[in-house]
C-alpha cells in the first residue's frame, strides 16, 4: 500500500512540495526551514526590501475565512520575494454565489496561478485543494478548521530558537483552548519533533481534545502547577463563541483560573518568554500588564512570521517537478 | 597538476590590494570560500578597514532550475554600502553568474561609489562581460574539474581539484 506511506506534502524526491501540516516533517526539514528564514530577516532591514527569487510569479492568497495577521504577513512575504499578488477574500464573492472550492481553485489556475496560500474553516481544506492541482502548482495551508497552521507553528519555533538559542533543554507550556486550535496541533508536533524534552499543556478539561497526552505532551488542569519553571508560555486565543456554548462558565471566571497575570507568570522561570499567536483578548487569556511586559514577545512573532513566510514559499517554489 | 598554494596566493593578493585603498574601502566576501579569503587578506592587511560576507543564494539566476541551495547563509553587511569602494573577494572566478548576482544584492544595500572584483583563481569560461581586477592565479582547467578552497580547523587555506559529472 505504498500510496498510504506517501507524506503529500513531498515530491517524489523527498522535497517539500506544499506545506499542508507539521505532522510528519523531520527535525531536518524543520530546520532548514528556520536556517533559511534566518537569512531572510536580515533582507527586511536593509534599505530594498526585496529580492527577485519569485519574479514573474503569481501567488493567491484564499482566504475563506477572515484573517487580517496571517493574510497581510504572507502579502507581505511574498512581495519582498518579488511575487504578484492576489488577494481573494472569498466570504464575500463567488463562494456566495455558488461555487465550489475547486470551481474557484481551477479558474485561479487559468490565470496562471503558481501558489496558493489557503485558509478554510474546514479541516483538511489545503490538503483537498493540493490534491486537486497540477504538479507546478505549490500549496500552503494558512490554517484549516481545528487541525494545523504550520507558518505560525514554525513562526513560533522561530521565535523559541531566537530567544532560547535550543530545543533540547527546554519546558515549554501551551495554555488554553487546546481543543479548537489549529495552532496548539501545529506547535506540539513541532515542539516534539524538534526535540524539546517537556511540552505541558494546561487548560480545563472542556478545552483539550480527548486523549491529547497521545501527541506526547503532559496535562496540566492547574496554572500553578502547569507554569512551574517552564522556559516559554504560549498562551492561545480564546474564541469568544465557545463561551456561548457549555464549555465554560464566563470569561471572568476564565480569566480567573487561565489568564495569565504577572503573579502567575513569577512560577515560571524567571527569564520565561510569553507568546501568543494573536488576536489577543486581553483581560481574557492574558492580563495587559503581561501581555505588554518585559517578558512578551509577541510582536518579535509577528516580525519573524514575515520571515518565515518568505522561507517556505521560496523553498516549495525551489523544488523539482 | 600541481595546484599553487592559496596561502601565498593570498599574500600576494594583499599585496596588489594595499595601494587600491582609501578611506571609504571595505572588503567583501562571499559565501563559502570568499568569505575564508577575505578574513584572511583582512587580517594581513592589519587596519582597521570593514569586511562583510554575502550569500548570493537569493539572486542566483539558477533558481527556477535547481531551487535554493541547501544551506543557506546570512549576508552580513554592517556598514552602510553607498558610497563605498567595494573589494568583492570570491576564491574562483568561472562563469561571472556568482559575481552578477553579488552586485545585484549589493545594489539593494545601496549605492556604493565603485565594485572592484578580486579572486583567488580565474579558471577562465566566463558567460558574462566580467574580469577580477585582483587575481591570485589563473589557470586552465577542463569543464569537468572543479577547484575549490578548503580551511582546516587551523584556519590554513588550500585549493583542491575534483572530477565533476558535467
């Protein structure tokens, strides 16, 4: 059954074709990724912002469903690669009047298309979508439904390796709705692939998938005990509409038990950095006075995303055919 | 064949650089090899002149072929390029496509006042209008063989030749 080993995120030379998830990429890979994305931060200070890598080709942002961080850092990125592009914000056009993903995806082909950098609500949306296209035609998933957004996984590798120089010795925390996010899968499988010994999860137990502890992290329903001496805390967003439903109680009383505050961050080590893959809501997951602290580095994030972001498309738009 | 020995080489090529400087000069390497010989030649001069590496991966003419090349270096310029004089420093100097692409990405720093191109080897075979105004050594070399500069854990340089499938 060779098609079922087959990672379809690879070419059939063992190089990356489309970035769909981080599940199933080697500690190699990942690192080549943030090597090349540290060459590219030192592009975005110098006097031209640019590079002619990916002259002449056209990269369509499909967004179908709001985004306003992921969408602008990737115009961003693909701009400074020298790249057209196209932004579809497609909520509002032909989605609306009927078609299909892939009636939209072939058309945006016609017009010559060479990547698509895509965002769905539904998980395994960008998968679908890479499964469709012709070989020259490079895919990345910007976030699909609750399963993987892999550029702010590895944005936030980026950021971990900038600040703590290593993975092997670190403790890291991820708190919060576990259970909706696309971003915690993409960081637990890179956090464990490249090799960080302790990855806790903290959150109550409404908010974790079942049977998280499979992906190899340890399960915290504590903040006091969770946060104790941990090298980096990575908050996520909570959703305002899951308060809607059974899950929790307020967002006060949320606050309470897993914002983070200065008093709860003092339990980790002392030289913690704070992340978050925003939009923040602050007096919900995050106190302000943290969120804007000494320890934050959640607009360092959003810098190196652009970097990121200019890594994999340069490395999926290098490969063979 | 009887390679010449790239430390005397380098001596000599700081010998002809010397007299090219002014105050504005700064020396520029690249990736791999030029980045060896230019901290070499910077350190025989013995003054205080800049030095900067480049990695010209990102302007490569080849990409849409071969893709990016699997170990990518940052291009470190910690001065300001306009209005300097430019020593570039590259160990061979073969087709001119590498010495293309490294002004290209020297252009996007800036505006330097002049580029001057000094290399270890000049193996002939240039595809594009480009001549080194500094050169170690030329040689004759088939298309097959492929000279390249090594540095052991001493920091001593050494050219090397290998038979390459073309």
């Amino acid at each position: 059954m060779a098609f079922l080993s087959r990672n379809p995120q690879l070419n059939q030379h063992g190089e990356l074709q489309h970035l769909l998830t981080i599940e199933g990429l080697n500690a190699g890979m990942l690192r080549h990724i943030l090597d090349t994305a540290e060459s590219f931060v030192s592009v975005s200070e110098r006097e031209v912002k640019k590079i002619p890598l990916l002259r002449g080709k056209s990269i369509f942002n499909l967004f179908f469903e709001p985004s306003t961080r992921t969408r602008t850092t990737f115009e961003i990125a693909a701009k400074r690669l020298s790249a057209d592009v196209i932004n579809l914000n497609i909520n509002a056009s032909s989605q609306s009047k009927g078609e299909t993903v892939l009636d939209t995806v072939d058309n945006l082909a016609a017009m010559q298309a060479d990547m698509f950098i895509v965002r769905h609500a539904q998980s395994g949306a960008a998968h679908f979508i890479a499964g469709h296209v012709s070989p020259h035609i490079h895919v990345v998933n910007a976030g699909d439904g609750r399963h993987a957004h892999p550029t702010q996984g590895l944005l936030d590798m980026y950021t971990i390796r900038h600040f703590k120089q290593e993975f092997h010795n670190l403790r890291v925390a991820i708190v919060g709705d576990v259970l909706h996010s696309r971003v915690a899968r993409s960081q637990i499988h890179a956090l464990t692939t490249l090799g960080v010994p302790e990855v806790r999860v903290i959150a109550p137990k409404t908010l974790l998938p079942a049977q998280v502890e499979r992906l190899g992290v340890q399960v915290y329903h504590d903040m006091a005990q969770g946060l104790k001496d941990v090298d980096v805390v990575i908050m996520l967003r909570l959703q305002n509409e899951r308060m809607r439903g059974a899950l929790l109680p307020s967002a006060q009383e949320y606050f309470k038990s897993y914002g983070l505050t200065q008093d709860k961050l003092a339990l980790a080590k002392p030289d913690a950095i704070v992340m978050h893959p925003g939009p923040m809501n602050r007096g919900v997951e995050i106190d302000s006075d943290v969120a804007d602290g000494t320890q934050s580095v959640i607009l360092p994030q959003v810098t190196f995303g652009i970097a990121v972001r200019m890594a994999v498309m340069s490395i999926l738009a290098g490969s063979k055919q | 064949m009887q390679l010449p020995d790239a430390e005397k080489l380098a001596q000599a090529m700081t010998q002809q650089i010397e007299p090219l400087l002014g105050e504005n000069s700064v020396l520029v390497g690249m990736h791999t090899g030029g980045v060896w010989l230019a901290e070499k030649i910077h350190a025989l001069l013995g003054r205080e002149i800049p030095l900067g590496t480049l990695d010209v991966s990102f302007y490569r003419d080849d990409f849409s072929q071969s893709g990016l090349h699997a170990e990518v270096a940052p291009s470190d310029i910690p001065f300001d390029v306009t209005g300097r004089d430019i020593i570039l420093v590259d160990d061979v100097l073969y087709t001119g496509r590498s010495v293309r692409a490294a002004m290209n990405e020297l252009f996007d720093y800036g505006r330097p006042a002049s580029i001057i191109l000094a290399v270890l080897v000049d193996r002939g075979g240039r595809e594009l209008p480009i001549a080194a105004q500094v050169t170690g050594a030329v040689l004759e070399l088939a298309p097959d063989q492929n000279i390249q500069l090594n540095r052991d854990p001493q920091g001593q340089l050494a050219l090397s030749l290998r038979q390459t499938t073309v």
